[in-house]
C-alpha cells in the first residue's frame, strides 16, 4: 500500500472518529500531521521514529539519516510531496539558532524551530475584555435548557451559538476534511461556546508532548554537574540564600568576649603590651630581653607598686608600717631643752619604757661623730618591731578622694532665675504723735489690680495707700467700731484694739476689705471701684449693709451681725460708699480671717471660741455657718482651697482638711498595687489604703498658712523657724523643711502669677525663693532661696510681721513692728 492510500485511509478514520478536534489524538500522536505547511500530507507511522529522543545526540541524528535512507530504497511507489513536507520529515530536528537572512527571519533548517522560539507570554486564561465565561465548575449541562451557558465578568449572559457546533456529524466531518486542506486545526471551546484554532506552537508543543518529550527541545534534561565550593572568589550556588539568619548572627561571640577580657587583664597586670597586642612583636619575651640589654635609665619608684600588690592573686599583702624618722632626741648634738635633768632621769627610771618621752633612748651630747657608741637597746627594739609585724592585726585602709564640691548639688544661679524683688524702693510712712512710739503694722495687703495697698496697724486704723506714689488716701478707725459693737452700749475705753489681720477682697469687681479687730470681724467698703464694678460692689454689700441674715442656730448663738452706719468720701467718683460697712461680733477674740477665691465666702478664725472657732461666712446673703460641733485643738489660721472646696485648718501642730461639700474630713490615701500572678494580673488588682488624718508638720506651734495658685502645695511657717513645704499629691509628711531664719516666722506666702515665696520672721529679714511648680507630676518642685531682704528694725524681739506680693509685678510689700512698710523691686 502506498503513502497516499494509506493517508486517505488515515483521514476518513479521523473525520468519523473525531468530529470536534482536528487533527484527532491519534494523527497528531503519529506525526501525520505537519504545522509548517497548509498543504500538509500524512506519512506513514513508521515516519514517528523520526523524533528524537531526550537529550538526542549526534549518533541519534546519524540513526535517523540512515533509517531515511533505508525507507526511501524500500518504498519506490511514494509520491513526491510537497517541498515544505519533505524538508519537514527528512531535516533533524536540531534546535540551535542559526544565521538569519536579510529580513531578519531564521535561514535554511532552523526554520522549523522559528515555531517553538515564538514564546507568547500571554496567560492562556487571559480575558482582557472580560466577555469569557466565568461559572468556574459548574457543570455545562445545567444550561441545556436555558439560552446561555454562563454569565461574563460584566455579569451579561453569554449566549448560545448555533454556528459553534457546525451542524450534525456530516456537517462536522466535511468541515475538518476543508480545515485540513487548508491546514486548519479547530476544537471547539465548550465553556465558552466556540471554536478555536489552534496554533503552530501549540501543534508543535503537543506532538512533543504526546512522544514523552520535553515541551522545549533546548531544554536540557541532564545538565552538567557544577561543582561549587568555597574558595577565595567563591561561585554562590544560591543554596539557603532565601533564610534569615539566626538571632546568634547578630549577638556579640561570647567566646570572643572572654578573649578580649583575657588580653586586656594580661595588658593591665603587664604580662603583654601594645606592641604585642598591635603585632609589632610576636614574643613578650624578646621585649623583657631587649629591656634588660638596653642602657637607658628607668625609674625604680613608678608610684604604681602597691596597685601592683593589690591586684597580686592570694591574699591582700598589705606594706608594713614604717618607723617614724628620728626627731631631735636621737642626735648626736641635741638642743640642751632636749637633754634630761637628774630628775627627770629618776622620774624615766621608774616609769614604764613604753610610758617614756623617748622610749629606752636617753638624749646625750657627744663632741663629734666619731664618739658616738653602738646603741644599746638597737636588738631590743628590732625585735619588739618584729613582734609587732608578726602579731598584731592590720588592716588596709584607702582614703576617699572626694572632691567636696561634688557633693554640694548644683544649683542656678540666682540672676537667672529673676524676676524677683531685689532693693527697696518706696518707703510708706505712718503717721503717728512723736511723743509716742510709731504704732506696730500688724498686717498688710494689695488690691487685686495692684494700684492700691491697705495696712493695719495696733493703733486700731486700716489705712488705704496709693501703691506708685506712696500717698496716703483714706484711715478708718476699726478700734471704735469693735468697741462700740462689743459693748453695744456706747462706751468705749482708751486702749485701741489692734488690727491683727487684713485682707482684700482677690475678686477683681469686690472693692472691700476684710479686717480682724477684738472680737469682730469689719467688712470696709473701699470706694476704688470704677463705673463697671460700682454694681457689682453695692449687691454685694447690700445684705450686708441691713444687719445680716443668720438663719442656723448654732451660727446664730457664735456670731452676729451688725451694721455700721460710718462712711467717708469715696476714692473714685463713681463710687457711692466708703468706710466699715458692717461688723461680725463672736465670742471670742478673733486671730485670723480668709476670702475664698471667688469673692462670696470668708472664714474667721478665733482660737478660744472652742467648735465655735471656725465659722463660715457668705457676705452676699449675710448669712454664717459653724461647720464643726468640736474642736480638735486650737484653730491657728484656715484657707480655701482655689478650686475645690477644701478647707485647710491648721491648728498648733497639724493641718487638718475638710471637704465642705461632703462635711467630711479627706483622708490621703496612698495607694500600694499587688499582683497576685502573672495570669491574674491585668484582672485583679489588690489596693491597700492607708488612712492618715491630715498633715503632720512636726511643728510646735503654726503661725501662718498659704497654698499655691495651683492648690497642690502648700507652706505652713511655725513660730520655731521652720517653713514647711507639703506636696499634697506626693505625701501627708512634709516634702521640704526649709531652716533659713534664726528667730520666730510670721508670715509666708505665695505669689499668684510668678514662682516666687517669701517668708518673714522676728530676725528682721525677709527670704525670697524660687519656687518652681512643674505640671509634669513626674518632676518634684525646685525651690531656691535667691535674696534675703534687709531693712527693718527688730524692736521688743519683733521683726518683720506681715508679707504680701504685688498681683502682677514681681515685687513685694513687708511691714514690720517698727511702725514702717516698705515695697522692694527688682531693679
């Protein structure tokens, strides 16, 4: 049978067998079907051999020429085919690029492989348009109802087409005998309902396939081996090159460690040096030789011999102590004061030799050198020394080279830490009658814009200052009024009752003062207000002004109101009152009174009223209150928190705090965690309070009493010269005990604007400090004392009674029991 039946035969099976796929599994398989020509011819089977075989050779290629040759002898009846049929059976399949002719395209034999060097690097499920059907696995037959298989990626259905299937069978056939004439290859794409056709690479790529042959002929199935190996200029074999290197890479060698601890213990006690560390030499030896040939001079004494002994392994050798040097005695020609009288030679022989001025040694003179003998006693003591090295105990004792200085801690210097009141600037005098004495300024205090300062003094008058000028404007006689309220009577005696305490209103729109006098406590209008604060200032006063309103009883039965009908001219012109505007009578003598922040409350202070010594005031209603039913101790002094309401209490010793909200006593609470275990931790936490009842002082007696702008801290001055500083968020124990003056402190207080302290005391002087208040809780307050103010005059051992800051400027007015105020600056 000829090639020609035998490819008609093939063709007809083909068409009845495999209506979708062309050419069918089995021609493709066969090699009858070749992708480089459209008029493509099928040779018989024994034609496949003609594909090599893996990794082929050139014996391979030798055996294939040669069975060529041998079926072209034996079959004599084969048609001759087509040129491109015929160059495709009978050239090797030898894959190596070859010269390519002037278009650019490969030459000769290296045709064929034009076909698997062609690479599309497109992905075969690449759907650029998106109109490819995307039901993933769902199985087609569901749709053979329907008029669609599937859905796109837009979401639109995909039809059916009539013309994919091409007809029945008949149909089929006819169309693959045409595609084979035309050297098409179609199959036909179910999911997408189409038919496709398949290119020359795929053909190719398929036939390769199917004869158990790599789908690329360059590929190499058994390479060379490469040998890699580490070396000077080492191949990377890309081996483990994708690990991360372990932590141990990154951790300095402990072995290297103890090696460098080793050198540089060798390099300490001098067994090596830098020449041998740095390689200059490669023996220590030949160093200790060249040093003992070469004839320079060296020091015998380096000063480092007992380091040297210290360092020694075994125990501490510690250097015997020397004899001490021989002293005027021991001479051969010693001064005549040395040498002894008879009887004081009687006196030696009976004492004990250890109990002698000079020991068994007795001074003699000799005329010269030559006649001084051996010395008798020299084995006696050598061996005593001896003894005394060999028994008695010794120890090593280093000194401390400390520099005194380094333990002072280091401070700023004062001048950078200004503005602070530095010299006195105005000096405001009082007037008194010259035949007495000038009258003692008990207290004074400033208005809160700082144009004006009032003063109260023992001869019962608050007297109003112009703070710029020093003018005296206004003087009220506050003895009268407390007399004339305590007797109700009229009579008044001729002894003044002193005014022990002042203070203005802090609210910027209240112009009044509040003043302690005997056993009342004045309110004075000012008559400083100006056109915006003259409304505010009467409704304040207008309660006030009739009488009072006490409602409680218990309040009722400490205080009473009274009203004061005196008045003067005002300062201002819009003012419409000035002068004592009403009195608070109590029981007792009254020692200290205090506003509250806002303007509305204040609290007197009367140490032997007993529970009633603390009373609580609003002047807007002119109604009191008696917080306390006991007492604890003697009330000394009280204030307001600044923004809680918080009452301080200082008695003799303690502070003591009081929440008027919740008419309770706050306790300071330290807090102390405990974890029970690590698995229990962020869940339960244990806290542990320890209640103490105010602030312990560790004073005698207290005397004044200011808090910080801030309300955190607080300064209580005590009459034995201590200032104490609290730090009401740290502790209930005092944080800093300052000890600067030498007598009984007066007056402390606080500025509101700038960090600055003051304290007053019966020495005369005044201390200002720096007080820094940090907002970071994790920094402690820096207090430094910067200036000590001079100026007063201590008269019957008082001094400096009373301190009030300036509201805005950093300066700072003081009184005194000399009768005279002063205001110091910073200049």
């Amino acid at each position: 049978m000829t090639s020609k039946a035998r490819k008609k035969e093939t063709d007809e099976s083909d068409d009845e067998e495999t209506p979708e796929v062309v050419p069918s599994d089995d021609s493709v398989s066969s090699g009858n079907a070749s992708p480089y020509d459209s008029g493509i011819e099928v040779e018989s089977d024994e034609d496949s051999d003609e594909f090599e075989d893996q990794g082929s050779s050139d014996e391979d290629e030798d055996l294939l020429e040669e069975q060529q040759r041998h079926d072209d002898a034996s079959d004599d009846e084969i048609e001759e085919l087509d040129g491109i049929t015929d160059a495709f059976e009978s050239a090797p399949r030898k894959w190596k690029s070859g010269k390519r002719d002037a278009t650019g395209k490969p030459g000769g034999e290296d045709r064929n492989a034009q076909w698997i060097h062609t690479d599309d690097l497109s992905s075969d499920d690449e759907d650029e348009d998106g109109t490819g059907n995307r039901i993933g696995r769902v199985p087609l037959h569901w749709y053979d109802d329907f008029d669609h298989i599937g859905y796109d990626a837009h979401g639109k259905k995909v039809v059916k087409s009539a013309s994919a299937e091409g007809g029945d069978r008949v149909d089929q056939a006819i169309q693959n005998a045409d595609n084979k004439n035309v050297g098409k290859f179609v199959v036909h794409d179910a999911l997408n309902d189409k038919n496709v056709q398949l290119t020359q690479r795929q053909l190719e790529i398929i036939r390769r396939i199917q004869n158990g042959a790599y789908a690329h002929p360059e590929f190499d199935g058994n390479p060379d081996y490469i040998d890699y190996f580490s070396g000077v200029d080492p191949e990377v074999s890309g081996l483990n090159s994708n690990r991360y290197l372990p932590k141990s890479k990154f951790q300095p060698s402990k072995w290297e460690k103890m090696q460098v601890d080793g050198l540089l213990e060798k390099l300490e006690k001098g067994y090596i040096n830098m020449d041998y560390l740095t390689g200059k030499i490669r023996d220590m030896n030949d160093a200790r030789n060249k040093r003992k040939e070469s004839d320079e001079p060296f020091l015998l004494w380096t000063g480092a011999e007992e380091d040297e002994l210290n360092m020694r392994k075994g125990p501490q050798h510690i250097a015997a102590p020397k004899a001490p040097p021989p002293g005027h005695a021991e001479s051969y020609i010693p001064p005549d004061e040395y040498l002894p009288t008879e009887d004081e030679l009687k006196e030696w022989e009976e004492m004990d030799p250890k109990d002698r001025p000079h020991g068994l040694l007795v001074p003699k003179k000799f005329p010269n050198l030559r006649s001084v003998g051996a010395y008798e006693h020299s084995v006696r003591e050598a061996f005593e020394r001896c003894l005394d090295l060999y028994l008695c105990p010794r120890t090593m004792k280093r000194r401390l080279n400390i520099d005194p200085e380094s333990l002072v801690p280091k401070l700023p210097k004062a001048s950078d830490l200004r503005p602070f009141p530095t010299a006195k600037c105005i000096e405001y005098k009082t007037p008194y009658d010259e035949a007495e004495e000038a009258p003692v300024i008990r207290c004074v205090t400033s208005s809160p814009n700082g144009q004006f300062m009032a003063s109260g003094a023992t001869d019962g008058f608050v007297r109003l200052w112009e703070v710029e000028t020093g003018r005296l404007l206004r003087s009220w006689d506050l003895s009268k009024v407390a007399k004339s309220v305590e007797n109700e009577t009229g009579e008044t005696g001729d002894i003044a009752k002193p005014v022990v305490m002042l203070e203005w209103n802090p609210n910027r729109a209240h112009h009044c003062l509040l003043a302690a006098v005997g056993n009342c406590a004045v309110v004075i209008a000012t008559g400083t207000e100006g056109a915006h604060d003259v409304v505010l200032t009467e409704a304040l006063l207008n309660e006030a002004k009739g009488g009072g309103n006490v409602t409680n009883e218990k309040a009722a039965k400490a205080v009473k109101w009274h009203a004061v009908s005196e008045s003067s001219k005002p300062v201002s012109s819009f003012s419409q009152s000035s002068g004592p505007v009403c009195a608070l009578r109590t029981n007792s003598e009254m020692a200290s009174v205090r506003w509250h922040a806002k303007g509305d409350y204040f609290v007197t202070i009367s140490p032997k009223a007993g529970a009633q010594a603390v009373l609580i005031h609003q002047l807007s209603k002119g109604s009191s209150q008696q917080p306390f039913s006991k007492a604890k101790g003697e009330a000394q002094v009280a204030c307001f928190h600044p923004n809680k309401p918080f009452l301080f209490v200082a008695s003799q010793q303690h502070v003591r705090v009081y929440h008027l909200v919740k008419q309770v006593m706050v306790k300071s609470k330290y807090r102390v965690m405990f974890c029970l275990s690590k698995i229990l931790r962020p869940l339960i936490l244990l806290y542990l309070l320890l209640l103490v009842s105010g602030l312990l002082s560790g004073c005698r007696w207290i005397s004044s009493l200011d808090i910080h702008p801030s309300g955190d801290h607080l300064i209580v001055g005590s009459l034995d010269r201590r200032m104490i500083w609290f730090d009401l968020d740290l502790s209930h124990t005092p944080y800093k005990t300052l000890k600067y003056h030498e007598r009984a402190l007066r007056s402390v207080k606080y500025h509101n604007r700038y960090p600055l302290m003051a304290s007053a005391s019966d020495d005369g002087t005044v201390h200002v400090f720096h007080s820094m208040v940090y907002s970071d809780l994790m920094r402690n307050p820096l207090i430094i004392p910067v200036k000590i103010l001079r100026g007063h005059t201590v008269r019957k051992k008082l001094g400096v009674l009373s301190v009030s800051f300036h509201p805005t400027q950093p300066w700072l007015f003081t009184a005194g029991a000399d009768g005279r105020i002063f205001l110091y600056q910073d200049i």
